[in-house]
C-alpha cells in the first residue's frame, strides 16, 4: 500500500477515536459492542477453515483469530489463489476474520533470530491483509537473563515500533499479546510500550494470574488500558479463579469496542457445544454489569 494508504489508517484511528469518545455513546451500546470470538489455540486446531467458519456460525460465535501452523493452514507460502479463497470464505459468512495469531517475538539476544522473527512478522501483516484480516498478533516473551532488563526491553520496543509503522501501510494492527515469563507482568509491559511509542502498538490482554499482583485487577488493567487494540484474550469464562466478571466490569465501564476471544485451555468432545456454553456465559456476565 502506498504513503495515502498509511494516511488513510491513521485518520481512520484518529475518527475512531472521535466516535469512541464516552459522551457519544450510550451505556447500553457499549455492553453490545463486546463480541465473543475464538482464538484457534486448543478448540479449532484441527479444523479447517470451512469447518471454522460452521462451527463458530453454529455457535454464535462470529469472530476468529487464526492461530498459525494449525490445520486451517492460513501462512506464508499461500498463493494469491489461496489467499484470496480464505477471504471470500468469510467474507460470504457472518464470521469475521479477526486477524492472525503468529509466535513472533523480539527478546533474542542473537541479532540475526531477531531480524528473522520481525522479517517473519512483515510476512504475516502482509497475508493478513491479503486474506481478510485486521491485526497480528505478536508477543514479548522472555528477558534473557544475559542481558541487561533495560536493553531487552528496548530492543522489544524497537521492534515492535518497526512491525506497527510496517503494519500501518497494510491497514493492520500489531497485537502484543501480554505474554512471557517476566514480560506479562503488566509494570514490564508498560515499560516496553513506553518504548514502543507507535499508535499502531496495541496491547491484547491476555488474562494471567500476573494481572492480579500488586495492585491487583484494577490497577493493572488501567496501566494499559489506553493502549488496548481490537481483541482480548480469554480463557473459560466459567472455569478456575480469573475474575473474568471483574473484568467484563472493566471492559465495559471503561467503554471498550472489540473482540472478546476465547484462547480455551480444555479438551471437552463436543467443542461446537462448549462454545455454546460460552456464549451463554459471556453473555450473562455483560448483563450482570451494574
């Protein structure tokens, strides 16, 4: 895409902004805004991508995040032929393609794995667009003891600074899932994005026991909150100790417009049916919002 492309999606990001502003709309609408959608991480991993689209239809789940190298088969290497099937696929159903899923990181102390995972990452923005998509997601994933936290986090940031001004001439968002070891610890990805200035560096929370230090929930959430992008990871809603209503509590009351995505962690045998449940679930909690 070309220089007018870039300046199109950042005047767009700038009117979204204007029409997000709290005193445009109403309570209500934010609640409706939330959609669940599917992470393909355990529930979809075996399915292609017409057997995707059938059972999140069936389930109402309308959105989904391509997690790479899964049977849907959705990477680099798809001919133009291929990628343009994907994304006609869902444009004739009502699930939309959320954007892709990708395990690309930048804490490598070897420059040369470091270049390759942001050349690797370029690869995925470009099939994002060209199937239909709207972001990618990345992750920050460790700080190698080897080096110093200060440098690790700047070399992070640099990168994902690179990957957002790339991804901004394809219409795509970069999505820094809040991941690692050390680096999901909501303190340490401040600091990265402190560095990673870029407006198209988005955070996708990600749901960890981590959210919960310090603080807690709540300050941890709005550490963060003014960079969040177009999806939040999930796991099951109605399973283990997450505050997942405490969060929704959040999540509507600071107004937010996206995806909701399921990154579920169970093997049940009727997966179209635990969906199911999810929805039902997820929708009973936003109604639960005081």
């Amino acid at each position: 895409m070309k220089k007018n492309s870039r300046r199109t999606f950042i005047r767009d990001l700038s009117l979204g902004a204007v029409m997000l502003h709290p005193g445009m709309a109403p309570f209500y609408t934010m609640r409706d805004s939330m959609q669940l959608g599917l992470v393909t991480y355990l529930w979809g991993k075996d399915w292609d991508v017409p057997t995707i689209i059938k059972n999140c239809k069936a389930a109402n789940i309308l959105g989904v995040e391509l997690r790479t190298e899964h049977a849907h088969g959705v990477d680099p290497g798809l001919s133009p032929t291929q990628q343009q099937e994907v994304r006609q696929r869902f444009a004739d159903s009502p699930v939309t393609l959320v954007g892709l899923g990708t395990n690309q990181d930048y804490h490598h102390p070897d420059q040369a794995k470091l270049r390759a995972s942001i050349d690797r990452t370029k690869e995925f923005i470009r099939l994002s667009q060209a199937v239909g998509g709207s972001g990618v997601k990345v992750k920050p994933n460790a700080i190698p003891k080897e080096v110093p936290v200060v440098k690790t986090i700047e070399q992070i940031g640099n990168a994902l600074n690179e990957v957002a001004s790339y991804a901004a001439d394809f219409g795509q968002e970069i999505r820094v899932e809040v991941h690692g070891e050390v680096t999901q610890e909501l303190p340490v990805l401040k600091s990265i994005l402190d560095v990673a200035d870029h407006p198209n560096v988005k955070v996708c929370w990600n749901c960890n026991d981590q959210d919960l230090w310090g603080d807690g929930l709540k300050a941890n959430f709005e550490l963060v909150r003014d960079r969040f992008g177009a999806t939040v990871h999930v796991r099951e809603l109605n399973i283990g100790p997450y505050p997942y209503q405490d969060l929704m509590g959040l999540l509507v009351k600071s107004r937010y417009q996206g995806w909701i995505l399921l990154e579920c962690r169970t093997d049940p045998a009727d997966k179209v049916r635990a969906m199911q449940e999810q929805y039902t679930v997820f929708k009973e909690m936003i109604r639960k919002v005081g």
